[in-house]
C-alpha cells in the first residue's frame, strides 16, 4: 500500500498474513524512508521462536501511526493510550 506518493512523505507498506487453524499471524512491513529514520533509529531486537524480529518502540509507532490517514491508524492510537496530534508546538 503506497501512502502520499510522489512526496517527501512517500512510504510504502507491505502487509503479511499467515492463518493457521484458529490462530492468525498478521505482520506490516513499512519501507524505510527519511521521514520515518527517527523511528527506525529508536527500533529495538528480539528474540522470538530462535530468530531475530526487529521492532519500533512505542514512540516510533505512534509516529507513523500518526502518519496514516486510515481510520484503523486512529483507532490503533488510541488503544496504544496516544494522544498523538495533541502535543504542544
């Protein structure tokens, strides 16, 4: 999914789904552009099932949650307790 193409703040995501029975896997993959380095510097590694997943911390999250423009990115902020939007200048 392409977001705010031919911009600075141009970044595509890939989106993954593995269902197994009952169980359902789903992973995005956001190509790393300049707008959202910060987030990407900030990423943190874990161990999970003997392989190494890397993973934004919640600041880092909230950011380029904050950059989608999907219902789904607001509703996400706010189960993260974000208040995203609302920061003094």
């Amino acid at each position: 999914m392409p977001f705010q193409v031919g911009t600075a703040e141009e970044r595509k995501l890939y989106r993954a789904t593995q269902i197994e029975g009952k169980d359902v896997l789903t992973v995005d993959v956001l190509m790393m552009r300049p707008i959202v380095e910060d987030a990407w510097e900030s990423r943190h590694v874990f161990a999970w099932l003997d392989r190494a997943v890397t993973v934004v911390f919640l600041e880092g999250l909230t950011k380029m949650k904050g950059m989608g423009d999907r219902h789904q990115n607001l509703a996400d902020l706010e189960n993260l307790g974000s208040d995203f939007g609302d920061e003094d200048p």
